[in-house]
C-alpha cells in the first residue's frame, strides 16, 4: 500500500482513532530516537550482542548491536549454560547443565564452523544419551 492511500485510509478515520494512531507514531519516533542515541554513545568492545528490529529505518528489520565491557560473557538456555571467556591466545568456549553445573551437554555439528549444544531430554531416539 502507497503512503498517499493510506494517509487517505487514515483520515477517514474517526478522531479518537487518528489521535491514538499520531500518539503511537510520536511514541515509536521516540524510541528509535533514543535508540539511536544509546547505540552511538556506546563504547565499542570486542564482545557484542547483535539483534534484528524494525524500527522503520529500512524496509525490513535493522541489525542492532549492544556492545558489552568485558572478557566473559555467559549464555543460559534450555538448561545450557555457555560462558565464552577471551583469551590473550583464544577464545575459551565452556558448558554445563544450567544452574546444576553438572551432567554432559551433546555437542552436534551443524555445518562448517557450527554446533549445537543440545539438552539431552531434546534428543528424541537417542535414550543412551538422555539424564532424565
């Protein structure tokens, strides 16, 4: 749909409804301004956190990154907990049940460079490998 059909479809509208579609816009416009000024007063880092959002600059969503101070970062899903530590000499990948700290974690490659780690209840027909 053009912007032109739809600034018609809008004033169509009843006034209560054109007044709540113009306060979500200035809220949004709000928000991505604030976003925007958050990502350029961060320091950049080594270690980041990189997600999608629609935020209405481009057509589809825009890469968002958050950068993150520091040497360890540690992922927890599924019961997986994952901590990445950098090193002088590499990177230190470790991984273990969640909060119990204990049990193995499946590690299946997925294609060149790529695993997953897998909780053990989520491997269906492999019950050799399953804890619980």
């Amino acid at each position: 749909m053009k912007d032109s059909d739809l600034k018609k479809r809008i004033m169509r509208l009843p006034k209560w409804a054109k007044d709540h579609i113009r306060d979500l816009t200035r809220q949004r416009e709000a928000a991505v301004r604030a976003l925007d000024k958050f990502e350029a007063t961060q320091t950049p880092s080594k270690m980041w956190v990189e997600d999608f959002c629609s935020d209405g600059k481009t057509r589809g969503p825009s890469t968002r990154k958050l950068y993150v101070q520091g040497r360890r970062i540690t992922i927890e899903h599924n019961d997986i907990r994952l901590d990445v530590l950098m090193r002088e000499e590499a990177l230190d990948l470790q991984w273990s049940r969640g909060k119990s700290r204990g049990g193995d974690i499946p590690m299946i490659p997925r294609s060149y460079g790529q695993v997953w780690l897998v909780n053990p209840k989520d491997l269906y027909g492999w019950p050799e490998l399953s804890q619980e």
